[in-house]
C-alpha cells in the first residue's frame, strides 16, 4: 500500500514489529545482561518472516546477584494505525530451580477466559509464536555462553514474565473484551512484522472471533459490520456486547471463515449504508472497492416502476441525487415503494451471501437505517435472533 507526501511523490508505508517481537528481544537482552553482567542497550532478533530486528533496550532493572534482569523494549507498529504502538512492552527473566523454560504473563498481559483461542482458559495470552520466538531466543544465548563458564551451564531452568505497561487500558480499545481476554493485551504475530494497514490482520482477528463463538457452542454466527450495528443490536434487541463477531467490510471473507469453522447459520446485522451493497453483489464493502450504493438502490426501485416512464425517471433522478442512503430510504418510502424495495434487498443480500457458502449456509438478514430503527429483516432472521 502506498501514500503520498507533501511533495506528491509515493512512498511505502513503514512495517513495524509485533509485540511479539519486542518480547523476544527483550528476553533476549535481559539474559544477556543475566549471563555476561555487562549493561546492552540495543539487541537483535531475527524474525520469523526474516527481517532482523534492532531493538533499543530501555529501563534495565538488575538484582544484586544477577539471578532476575529486566528490561522493556518499545513497540513500533510503523505507519499501522496499531493502538499498542508506544507501549513499553517488559520482560523479566529469572534464573528457576525447574528446568526448561517457563514463559508467563504479568501486569497489562491479558488472560483467556474463553475456549477456541491460541492458548488455553487461565493462560496468559501471548500466543504460541511469540512464545516459540522467546524460547528459542533464550536457548540461543544460553547455548551460546554456557560453555564459557562453569555458572552458566549449571542453570536449570528460566522464568519469564512478559508485562506492559499500560496493558490494561489498551486493551479496551482492542477486540479483547470481546474475545474473552482479560486485563491487558494479547502479545501477538506470526510472522513478527507488523504489516501497515493491513487486511490480513482485520480477517484474522475475524476468524479467531468466529472461533471463539464456535467454541462457545453457538449455533448460530452472529455478525455485524461494527459499531452501528452492534449499538442497534444492543439498543433494540438489548444484547450484550460481545454477542456477534464485528467483519467490518470482510463479507465474503465471513461468510467463508464461518463455513469453515462448521457453521451452518449466520444472522447478518447492519446499517444500509453497507448491506446494500452486499445486495449488488460486492463482497468487501469499503469504499476503496466502489460504492454503488444510489445505483443499486436504484434498479431494484425502477423494477417496480411498473414500465412507468415518468416514474422511472422521477425516482432515478431523486437518487441520483442522493449523498446518503437515509434520505434515499425517504425517498423510496415517499415514491410508495418501500413494501417492494427493501425486502427485495434483503432477499438479494441473503441470495449473494448463501451463494459465497455454496449453500451449505442459511443465512438471514437485519436492515436498520437512521436512528437505529428495523428496516427490513428476511423470514426467518427473529428466529436466529431469538436463539443467538
């Protein structure tokens, strides 16, 4: 992905590493100063992509024995609008009578409460490739000195903290609370780079949500676009948050990642602003993929015209005109029209999403509009919702 400067002239967006990353240089540093007692300020790592990563260790904290370092290293999402950039991500690593190496989570670091996620209910939620990438980064350096001296070879075993600073209020901006994690973030990445505005990032965060929900037993995946409909949904329907999984424009991609999570119903809920677009067809709903919104709104309208010409054209100019589907909604509701046009939408959103599931889905669909008030809904959509 690519953005202009101030000169016109494109430039690529900067990665950044995952909190992952600075986990694993951490760690890394802290049993450096352990083993060498000599203070470093910068470390690297490899990544599991490849890149290397050059890590400024700050905030260095040391026992008298030197049996307990710790460190932080600052996360840098790079040009990803990532709330955890700037969050001074700490490791502590301590000499342990057990052997083998133990890797724990401390103050900011979330806990799973909930089944279907990367680690286990009661662990704390640093994923199994941040986890590999620190053991594997102590295993290095411990093979490295420990024939250096007598003291080194006969440590046992490691206990590793990983903390954040902060962790706890991040979180909330994150879709952790949702996902069952509690009390701080996730220390996150498979690959260890941050990848600027990335979309494989947004699906997966959905398909560890759909998972989770699978986990729980549900029968039936709800989903809605974001905030709107998951307002709507507690407003009208007084559900809590936490109930549908949140796709943002990632339809198709929905669609596709409950089917193969093994659901076989899906209650869509959202704004008209994006479900009629679904209606014409459009899988990812950003704007960057076209709008069409009027145009679609428009040929399911003129359909009922009923070969009329002047109405024809009277609705087709009226939308045309439109900037807002709220006002077009009006502008159907006053041309007589509303009874035949939004349950055609509905239909047509519910016959292109059955269609990307290869009909091994039955889907339903809610449509609200201004003031989060129900515009249309298919036959069986208050069933699902009863039952969500």
């Amino acid at each position: 992905m690519i953005k202009k400067d101030e000169n016109t002239e494109e430039k690529k967006l900067r990665s950044g590493f995952t909190t992952g990353s600075c986990a694993a240089a951490a760690a890394k540093a802290a049993l450096i100063m352990m083993l060498t007692k000599e203070e470093i300020n910068n470390v690297s790592i490899v990544t599991p992509k490849g890149p290397v990563y050059n890590a400024e260790i700050l905030n260095i904290v040391k026992n008298a024995d030197l049996s307990e370092v710790t460190c932080s290293v600052i996360k840098d999402g790079g040009d990803d609008p990532d709330v955890t950039t700037g969050a001074y991500i700490n490791v502590t690593v301590r000499r342990s009578d057990a052997e083998g190496i133990s890797i724990d989570g401390g103050e900011g670091v979330g806990r799973v409460t909930k089944p279907g996620l990367d680690q286990p209910i009661g662990a704390a939620a640093i994923n199994s490739v941040p986890r590999k990438m620190i053991k594997e980064n102590l295993e290095e350096v411990l093979q490295k000195y420990k024939n250096k001296n007598a003291e080194i070879a006969a440590i046992k075993g490691l206990d590793v903290i990983v903390s954040v600073t902060g962790g706890e209020e991040i979180a909330k901006k994150t879709f952790n609370p949702m996902l069952g994690i509690v009390g701080g973030i996730s220390i996150l990445g498979t690959t260890g780079i941050v990848e600027p505005m990335s979309d494989k990032a947004l699906v997966d965060t959905i398909k560890t949500h759909v998972r989770v929900k699978k986990a729980e037993g549900k029968e039936i995946l709800l989903a809605a676009p974001g905030n709107y409909g998951m307002t709507f949904l507690s407003e009208r329907y007084d559900l809590e948050d936490g109930n549908a999984v949140t796709i943002s424009n990632f339809v198709y991609e929905a669609v596709r990642i409950g089917l193969s999570e093994g659901f076989d119903k899906m209650l869509f809920v959202g704004h008209i602003g994006k479900l009629v677009k679904v209606a014409g067809g459009i899988k990812n709903t950003h704007s960057k993929y076209g709008d069409h919104r009027m145009e679609i709104l428009t040929d399911i309208a003129v359909s009922f015209a009923q070969e009329d010409t002047d109405k024809t054209n009277r609705i087709t100019e009226r939308l045309s005109e439109c900037v807002m589907t709220d006002e077009a909604v009006r502008i159907i509701t006053d041309e007589g029209l509303a009874d035949k046009v939004f349950p055609k939408m509905a239909q047509l959103i519910k016959k292109h999403m059955e269609e990307w599931a290869e009909g091994n889905m039955q889907i339903e669909v809610i449509v609200f509009s201004n003031e989060y008030t129900e515009l249309v809904s298919t036959d069986n959509a208050h069933e699902y919702l009863k039952r969500v």
